[in-house]
C-alpha cells in the first residue's frame, strides 16, 4: 500500500495567516495582567505600597511610560 501522497503547503499562506492573527491580537491587557502579577509576588517578598510594587513591576517589563 502506498503512503497517501499530499500536496505541500506554502510557507506563505502560513506565515500570512500568523502575521494576521498576531495582529488582531490585544497584547495591551496581557502585559497589564503580568504587571499585576509581577506586582503581587514583589508584595509578598517584601512589604511596600500597592503603587510601589505596581511602579516596580512596570520597570521591571519596561512599561515605565504607562
């Protein structure tokens, strides 16, 4: 029995699809949610205010503009 032949994708119409879903993605409230997290372990490590640790954590990620 013969293996079933298939017809090869093009590396194009993969990487436009990518380019394409990366795009439409939001990564503005992912970075925020990894800054709340950041900012969460920095408390429990050390005792400071909520606005140093949110601060520290923007640094940390290179936010420091937001």
């Amino acid at each position: 029995m013969l293996p079933e032949a298939r017809k090869p994708t093009s590396a194009k119409v993969g990487s436009l699809e990518i380019s394409k879903s990366v795009a439409a993605l939001d990564t503005g409230d992912i970075i925020e949610s990894l800054t709340r997290l950041q900012a969460a372990r920095i408390l429990r490590r050390r005792p400071m205010s909520i606005a140093v640790a949110l601060t520290t954590a923007r640094l940390a990620y290179g936010r420091a503009s937001a």
